[in-house]
C-alpha cells in the first residue's frame, strides 16, 4: 500500500493465561474401553479419529 504508514496497525496481544495444572503438570484417568485411532492426511493439515 503506497499510502500505508509504518507503525499505524500494530497489534498490542494480551498475556497469554496457562493454567497453573498445565504448567506443573496433573494427573488424569484414562479409559481404555474403545481403541481410537488418529489419522493424518500426508499432507499433515488434518487429523481425523476413527
């Protein structure tokens, strides 16, 4: 843009907020019940569970 002024459209981004159990860590159960499987394309820009 030939107009376009530098500076004019910075962006100012707030902290980003990680919970305090995903900065230490924490224990979860797991269920085993169904097998799940991930796939991906080749690609690798989609996930899909089966």
């Amino acid at each position: 843009m030939a107009g376009a002024q530098p500076g004019v459209h910075a962006l100012q981004l707030k902290p980003v907020f990680v919970s305090e159990s995903l900065r230490k860590g924490n224990k979860f159960m797991k269920w085993d019940d169904v097998s799940i499987f991930l796939l991906s394309e080749w690609t690798g820009l989609s996930l899909s569970f089966v």
